[in-house]
C-alpha cells in the first residue's frame, strides 16, 4: 500500500477496464442534486471518474470538468468518450487549492485506506472554493475489509464518517442519505451518499 492507494484494487481496475467501459453508473439522483446546487457554468473536478459517463452529463450540462481516475485503462476509455484528456491521478496527489465549485467522487473514496481518509478529504476541502460542494458516496459498514475480487474497502458507518470529514476542514452543512444496491461483486449492500459545503459563498 502506498500513500492512500491499495495496490491490489488498483491492480483489479487496471486489469477490468473494459468491464467497466461497459457499466454505466446512475446517471440522475444524487448527480442531478448535486449539480443543481453549483453556479452554472461552475469548475467541476471529478475523481475516480471510470469511464466518463458521469462527466459527460456534466459537459453536457455546461460544466467545466476535470475528469480524474487512478487507473490509466480507465482514464483513457474516458478520454475516448470524452474526446478530450482525462488525468491519472491518485487521490493523495490533489493539490489544488480553492479551485473547484465542486467535487465529485462516486463510489471511489470507499477504497481509500482508513487511516489515510481523513487527508484525502483535507485535501478536497483545500481543493474546494469557498463555499463549494462536495459528493462523495461509500458502502457502509464497521470496518474495513476486501470483496471477492480483492478490492479493499473503509467500510465506514455514518458515525465514523462524520468524524473523518470533521477532521479534514470545517463545513457549513453536511448531509448524508442512504440508498441500497450492488456493485460489481452483486452482493447487496447500503450506500452512504455524503454531500458537504465548505464555508463561504461563490
């Protein structure tokens, strides 16, 4: 394990890219929410991005985005669907400063180690402008663990969330809802959707 990445589940996206060229994630709910709650036009950083399905309705939309993944497979089948580049990029190497409206991160902060969270998401409250907004989604649990395809995941319960976003800045709100579903694994499982705001205004 190396700096807030599990080798062995991004050994598992780097391998599967076309699989997951061929899984399209929810393309309305929390997104459609998400977007409404941005300037128009506002600066979009996606991470874990896949293969761009999302960040094409947000092109779409009129939004500038900065498509992420840490999987160079993905983010070249995202560049393909996008027809513009997408950066590989790890979690722990954001280092943007008040630069986003908002960030997006579906399903993918879920495998950043537990230990390490907390600085992952200092780093998006850096990378957020005064009063951005912040989506990230996970499956909830009690501790950390691995799928049947090796895949790391934090696990986290609600409680513990709060906690680690706590740590990482200071937010006006913080909302988390709950939803219920399967991954690619297709065992059921409950999804923790958390959207925050840094303080200040756009």
């Amino acid at each position: 394990m190396s700096g807030a990445v599990d080798q062995d589940t991004l050994r598992f996206y780097q391998g599967h890219a076309d699989s997951y060229e061929g899984r399209k994630p929810p393309l309305a709910g929390p997104l459609t929410t998400f977007l409404e709650a941005l300037p128009p036009g506002g600066k979009i950083l996606e991470l874990g991005c896949g293969a761009g399905y999302q960040a094409e309705v947000m092109l779409q939309a009129g939004f500038d985005v900065h498509a992420t993944d840490g999987s160079p497979e993905l983010a070249a089948k995202a560049a393909q669907r996008l027809g513009r580049p997408v950066a590989t990029m790890l979690f722990h190497e954001l280092d943007a400063v008040d630069a986003y409206d908002g960030v997006w991160a579906y399903a993918c902060l879920l495998h950043v180690p537990r230990s390490e969270l907390s600085a992952v998401l200092a780093r998006v409250w850096r990378a957020l402008k005064p009063g951005g907004v912040f989506y990230a989604s996970f499956k909830s649990g009690e501790g950390e663990g691995r799928d049947k395809f090796s895949r790391y995941y934090n696990y986290p319960s609600e409680l513990w969330l709060r906690e680690r976003y706590a740590e990482a800045g200071r937010w006006s709100s913080l909302v988390v809802g709950t939803s219920e579903g399967k991954g690619f694994d297709q065992e059921a499982a409950e999804f923790l959707h958390v959207t925050a705001r840094k303080p200040g205004q756009f």
